[in-house]
C-alpha cells in the first residue's frame, strides 16, 4: 500500500481553519480516499488529556518551555497512535495544527529559544513531516473577532495581548516563506466558500511539486 499523504492546517486564532479543515477532508473523501481528520494540541487519548492542560487556565499558567515540551508530549502519542498508523496504512491525515505551532506559539512568538525546538523536531517527529501545510493569514483584529464570537473553552492563547498575535502571523508567514515546497498561504479573509477554493487548488498545487 502506498504512503499516505500528510497535510497540516496552520495560522492565527480564528483563522478559520477547522471550519476548512472539514470541507477538505469531505472532498478529500469523494472516491472512496480514506482520510483522517485529526488535529492538535490532542488528536489521540493521551494527547487530548495534555491539551486540556495547555489550552485552559490562565495566559501564564505555563513557561514557554514547559509549554513546549508538554506540546511535543502529545504531539509524540498522537504521532505513534493516530498519525503514522494512518500514513502507514496509505490514509491522508489531515491536521488541524502541527508542529508549526509550535515554531510560531512557543519559538517566535513566546521566545523558547528556536535550537530547542528544532532539536525536538529531529528527535520526536523523526521524519514524520507534512507533505503540505496550508497557512491560513488574516488580519489579527478579524481573526480574534471570529475566534471571540464563536468562544467558549480553550481560551488561553486568545486571552494572550495583540503584540503576540502580530508576532504570531509574521511567524507562519515566516515560515511559509522559508519552506515555499512545503508551504502555501491561504488568504483567509474572504467568504468560507471563496477560501475552500483557495485550499482545494493550493493542496494540489503543492502535491504535484513531490510528484
Ligand atoms: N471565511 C470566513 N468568513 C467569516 N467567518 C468565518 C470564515 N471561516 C470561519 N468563520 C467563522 O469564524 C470563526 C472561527 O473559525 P474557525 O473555528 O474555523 O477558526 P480556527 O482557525 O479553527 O480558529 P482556532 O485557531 O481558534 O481554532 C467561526 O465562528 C467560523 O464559523
Ligand atoms: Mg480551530
């Protein structure tokens, strides 16, 4: 069976982003594809106990480090229970958040220094890496009004000021310039149905490159 394809959602608060992440994956599906739609902080038991953890509580309940080894934590039992047998077994897992995140969250934005996190990516994702990851780019001010009128729980990086959301969106934007293989950034600000056209053509895109 051929490997399967790993593609990750990332960017801002409210960036829409889960509401996407549906639409792809059902029209990922047509044809009989199997696709797993995960996401993260969670994803698998252990990793969605750690995320009730690190998304709930006050702003500065955890350091930047901590928060970042509590993030690969989960991130390593939702890569060994959910995302590799997935990929195995010729699935597409598609990601709400990844490992990005925590370049931008943790790394640019909270200032855990980008060598521990780099070392982390080597030795906990172990080459289990997106074959494409979609930025998703809004104005802060847009995306924090979404992200408050839909709110309800996991409010913790919402409740962090607007200098770390600024900091936040020139990191993914960062990163999607350093790795334009990998990465595509998906204006987010126009209606769902404009932006899911977005997506479905910057996935394809991006695939045929590893063609
Ligand atoms: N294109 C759009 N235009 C206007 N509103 C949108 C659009 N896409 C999503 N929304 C709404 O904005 C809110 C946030 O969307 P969504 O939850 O998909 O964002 P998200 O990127 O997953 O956020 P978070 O990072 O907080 O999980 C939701 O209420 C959703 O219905
Ligand atoms: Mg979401």
């Amino acid at each position: 069976m051929a490997q399967g394809r790993f593609i990750t959602f990332e960017g801002g608060e409210g960036a829409g982003k889960s509401t996407q992440l549906k639409r792809l994956v059902a029209r990922l599906q047509t044809g009989g594809r199997e696709v797993v739609a995960t996401r993260e902080p969670g994803g698998s038991p252990g990793a969605e106990a750690i995320r009730d953890l690190v998304l709930n509580g006050n702003a500065d309940r955890w350091s930047p480090v901590t928060e970042t080894l509590l993030m690969y934590a989960s991130r390593r039992d939702h890569i060994e229970r959910v995302i590799r047998p997935a990929l195995a077994r010729g699935a597409w897992v598609v990601c709400d958040r990844f490992a990005d995140s925590t370049r931008a969250y943790q790394g640019a934005a909270g200032g855990t220094d980008p060598a521990l996190i780099a070392a982390l990516e080597t030795c906990v994702l172990e080459g289990t890496r997106p074959d494409v990851t979609l930025i998703f780019d809004l104005p802060v001010a847009v995306g924090l009004e979404r992200a408050h009128a839909r709110a309800g729980a996991e409010m913790r990086f919402e409740s962090k000021g607007q200098d770390f959301h600024e900091r936040l969106r020139e990191a993914f934007l960062a990163i999607a310039r350093a790795e334009p293989e990998r990465c595509a950034v998906i204006d987010a600000t126009g209606s769902p149905d404009e932006v899911e056209a977005k997506v479905w053509s910057a996935v394809w895109g991006l695939l045929a490159v590893h063609e």
